[in-house]
C-alpha cells in the first residue's frame, strides 16, 4: 500500500521519508509567505491501515485459527473469501465458523452468532502443507473485488483508503493552484489507525503541528433498519464535518471556518456527531503541545465490512474541502 502511495505522491511534497512504525510522512513547503509571520504546519493524516487478523493457531488438522486486529462484527464474517500473506507467499482460502451446516443443524444452532475466535480459515490444501507454509503471525485481509457503479464506490477497506485518496486528490489541486499556500503542509499516510491511532501518534510527536486534520470515512446509516435520528450522516448531502467522535472534539473554529469556506465555495456539506468512534485526529490533538483539530469525511455505508459504500459526490466534496481549507489555513 505505501509503495502505491509513494508512487502517486511523486512530485507533489518536497520530501518524503517512512517513519519508524511504517507511516509515510510527505511534506509541502509554503509557496506563499505572509510579512512578519511564521508559518502554520498543518498535519493531514490519513491511514492506509485494514482491519483484518493474524493468525494464532495452526492446528493437525491445518485449520487457521485467527486472532483478530480491529474491530469486526461476527456478524459479517460468516463464508468469506480472505487472502493470507506469509513469508511463502500469498494464500487465498475461506473464513468460516465452526459448527454444523444448516442441512444438520438445529434451530438453535442457526440463531447463535460465534464470537471471532471461532472463525478458522481453509486454504484448501494438504494439512502437512499448510504447517510448512503458514506460521503464527502471518496476517490476513479479506479478499474482496471492487465494485463501482454509476454514483458508488463499494469495497473493503474503503475505512480508510478512501482517505488516502482523498488527501492525494486534494494535494494535486493545492499543487496546480495559482494563489498556492501560506501553511507548511505535512500528509501522513498512517498505519495502525485500527488498533489505537498508533502510526498518528508517533507523527504527531514528529510533526509539531499547529492544526491537524483527520480524514476517515464516517457513518452513513441511511439504511433500513436505523432510526432517521440515528443515521449519523446522508449520502449524497456532502462532506461531514465532524463536530465529536469518541476519540476527540473538533475545534469549534475550525469546525465554523470549515463550514464558512464550504458555503462560498458551494461545496455540498452537513455536520456530524459520532457517537462511538474515533479517528487520527483524536492522537494529533493531544500528541506533544497538542493541536487544534477537526476531522472531515464522506459518510460510508456498512463500515467494517466488505461491502463499504462511498457516493461519488461525497468524495469530490472532501477533496475540494480539504483543497480549500489547505489554502487558506
């Protein structure tokens, strides 16, 4: 993943370097200087980071048993196609629980949702081949195609490449912008996000900034079954500009200046609290001397699965947003 990025990013920052937890952290110089004043140094980051597990357990029978890392609902996990990456290569198989096929199981049988733990994987090869090729440690991803539609984007880990792509999107347009930008910009394409904004915080200690802004994929539960007053955010309504998620409160300035920049730009919009949740932003705020922090994204559809659904004018909505925002901090 962080390969594709350095790829993309190529001729847009004027230096890049990886960090010691893996994060990519690319930086931008002011082209812009304002009389008399220092610059601001704005960290963006976004995390190139999926939930998914490592193996446990490799048991006689070559069953993978998984321990996972981020969060997922057992739910969702039932007959999946997952790729497992070890030092012998890559290995596609199947995730299932334990327990009796609907042909010999009881009512009861078919009611219980398994905890995690009771999930194994299946390569589909010999035992004595799985223990020579698999080791404890080893991870695995879901294994799931990309799916695009007239106005959608759907697929796993959309939470949060999804971000990565916005944050290269709008520093393209920052770097064709005639006006440039008066702030020192450093993008930090993050890892570990999922288990503890692990890869922001250590960017966060390195960077220093003043501002920070969280790009991540926030809840659209726009969806049958979710009480309107419940849905988080709309597909289709613009950008959300986070006002609290469990992980921090934006700046209240930053949130109106957000807001201010997005109505004379005409840049579709709406508001968002979280209730449970958080994102990088909540580590770059309390990291060091601290920052002010706001976190802005486009509301995703059936989040931590692998049928996330992105609206396309969701997206160009973030990226013009952060564009703008950018140019002005």
């Amino acid at each position: 993943m962080r390969e594709i990025v350095q790829r993309e990013v190529r001729g847009i920052f004027d230096t890049t370097r990886v960090d010691a937890m893996g994060s990519l952290i690319c930086t931008r110089r002011p082209t812009r200087r304002k009389r008399g004043a220092s610059p601001q140094r704005v960290l963006v980051a976004a995390h190139m980071d999926e939930i998914g597990f490592y193996v446990r357990h490799v048991d006689d029978a070559g069953n993978i048993w998984l321990n996972p890392a981020g969060g997922f609902d057992p739910r969702n996990l039932f007959s999946r196609r997952v790729l497992l990456v070890s030092e012998r290569g890559d290995f596609r198989g199947v995730l299932n629980p334990g327990g009796k096929p609907i042909h010999i199981s009881s009512e009861a049988d078919r009611n219980k949702v398994p905890g995690t733990e009771e999930f194994f994987i299946d390569l589909g090869i010999d035992a004595a081949e799985v223990r020579k090729s698999v080791q404890v440690g080893d991870w695995v991803v879901m294994d799931e195609p990309f799916l695009e539609t007239s106005k959608k984007v759907v697929s796993k880990a959309l939470d949060n490449r999804m971000a990565v792509f916005v944050a290269i999107e709008a520093m393209r347009k920052i770097a064709r912008a005639r006006g440039g930008h008066s702030c020192e910009i450093v993008v930090a394409f993050t890892t570990q996000e999922e288990v503890g904004l692990r890869g922001a915080q250590v960017a966060a200690n390195s960077a220093g900034a003043d501002v920070g802004i969280g790009l991540d994929v926030n809840l659209a539960c726009d969806t049958p079954g979710v009480p309107e007053n419940q849905r988080v955010t709309k597909q289709g309504l613009g950008v959300a500009i986070m006002i609290q998620d469990s992980s921090m409160i934006s700046d209240p300035g930053l949130v109106n200046q957000c807001a201010a920049l997005a109505r004379r730009h005409r840049i579709p919009h709406q508001r968002a609290v979280l209730p449970r949740g958080g994102q990088d932003a909540g580590a770059i705020q309390r990291t060091g001397r601290g920052a002010r922090c706001v976190a802005l994204g486009p509301g995703t559809r059936y989040i931590h699965t692998v049928t996330e659904m992105i609206d396309k004018g969701d997206l160009e909505s973030t990226i013009d947003l952060l564009a703008v925002l950018l140019a002005e901090l």
